[in-house]
C-alpha cells in the first residue's frame, strides 16, 4: 500500500525540503499521512475547480507546485467557508483527500522547474543562475534574432502572449526563472546573458534594464511544464498509482498581449 507519506518521501528525495526558501511552506500539508493513495492528480496550483475535480475523479491525494497554504503571501489565520482557502481545505478533508506542494525547493532541484524550462527552450551547457538554485543559465544552438525567439518561446511554452523589451542584441546566452523572478534580473546581466525569460516583470524592471532582453513568458506557461515531469516520476516511483493532469487548471489570464517594438 503506497501511503501520503510515501509519496512526500519520494518528492522530498527529489526536491529536498531544505533547497525550499525559509519562508515558504511545501511536503505534505493537507490530510493524513498514513492514509492510502490509489488515484493521485497532478496540478500547478490547487484551486477550487482543482479540488471538485479531485472529489470527482476519486482522487486521495494532490500533488501541486504552489502551496494550498502558509505561504507568504497568504497566512492562514482561519478555516472557514467564508473564504476560497477555508472552502477548500473544509472540502478537501470532507472528502479525505491529502495535499503535498513542492514550490521553492522543486524550483531549485536538479530536473526541477527550472530545469524543465531550459530544456523545453532548448538551452545546452545549463547551470545555476544563483547561489539558491533558482533559475538556470545555458545557450542556444546559435545567435537568434530576438523575434524569431519570441516566436519559439510561444510555441515551446504554449503562451497565449507574451511582453518583452527588444535590448538590441541577438538572442544566445539566456536566462530563465520559472515563475516570479525579477529580482535576479542583475544576477543574469553579470553572467552576460543576452535574454532572460521568466513572469510577472514590473513596469520598472522593464525601463531600467535596457542592456537585456527580457521577456515575460507568464507565470502558468513557464511552470506548468514541471507537472508532465511530477506525473512521469511518480509513475515510475509508485506504477499502480492511477496518475492524472489536472484538465480544470490553466492560464487564468486571457488576454496576455504581444508588444511589438
């Protein structure tokens, strides 16, 4: 019988709890740990249609990448139905199904988030871009025009619209930061990156960095290639564990333009 706690353990082997930044919140956080797991789903985030989604597949557990909970930007104060977090943590263990996240600590780990990302653009000589982890450097095959890579990221991330900002140089040496990773758009100029492809850049980041191209690709579309690889390794971990994507997840935002310089 595979357990909760078996699949934390197999995850944490993975993404260790200690790459995790000190104010996140990952590993098991929803549910009992010796309960039984027979059907797992698999998704960025868990939402409300994440969690109906699980009751109606007859799912026992949750993997996500974003905690449900007691994440910095989020403290639980309370459970309750007045809000969308109490709702779902009331609904998940009603129906007893667990939740383990694995956020900062998968976003450094060796095949992790970031990883996936350079791999999915096609970077060889991959390395770390900080002293956490977070984020990767590599090349490209060859010098790339910056629109002709604007183009391969769209495809290659399933973009629905992208923004960057045109530094003038040719595309080679890029940096990617799944997610929200503005603050080492420095760290990748002092490698001599080119480009730097990550989400949710600032008004000002854009305007003060002019010697770089960058590029906000989303924040769904640059992490949500990490959950075919959770479901890949937990299925050779656990085989008679039934395994699904969330099909009830996706990017949220619709309308994501494409600025053309």
């Amino acid at each position: 019988m595979t357990t909760v706690r078996d699949i934390e353990k197999m995850l944490f082997a993975w993404a260790p709890r200690d790459l995790a930044a000190d104010w996140d919140n990952v590993g098991h956080l929803v549910g009992e740990g010796g309960s039984a797991v027979r059907r797992v789903l698999v998704s960025l985030d868990i939402t409300e249609p994440v969690v109906e989604e699980a009751v109606t597949m007859g799912a026992d557990l949750i993997v996500s990448h974003h905690p449900i909970m007691n994440c910095t930007w989020h403290k639980v104060q309370h459970i309750t139905d007045e809000d969308a977090q109490g709702r779902m943590v009331m609904k998940l263990l009603r129906h007893g199904i667990s939740a383990i996240c694995m956020h900062t600590n998968l976003d450094a780990a060796e095949g992790g988030v970031n990883d996936v990302l350079a791999n999915a653009l096609g970077l060889s000589d991959i390395s770390p871009l900080n002293d956490e982890k977070i984020g990767r450097i590599g090349t490209t095959k060859c010098e790339i025009p910056l629109v002709e890579f604007t183009s391969f990221v769209l495809k290659s991330l399933g973009c629905n619209g992208l923004r960057y900002t045109d530094s003038g140089r040719p595309v080679h040496r890029v940096a990617v930061g799944g997610g929200a990773c503005g603050e080492y758009i420095e760290n990748a100029m002092a490698l001599g990156c080119d480009t730097f492809v990550t989400s949710d850049l600032k008004y000002h980041e854009f305007l003060d960095h002019g010697a770089i191209n960058l590029i906000d690709a989303g924040h769904f579309p640059t992490e949500n290639l990490i959950c075919p690889e959770i479901v890949s390794r937990l299925q050779g971990a656990f085989p008679d564990l039934r395994l699904c994507l969330s099909q009830a997840h996706r990017q949220e935002i619709i309308q994501y333009c494409i600025k053309e310089k």
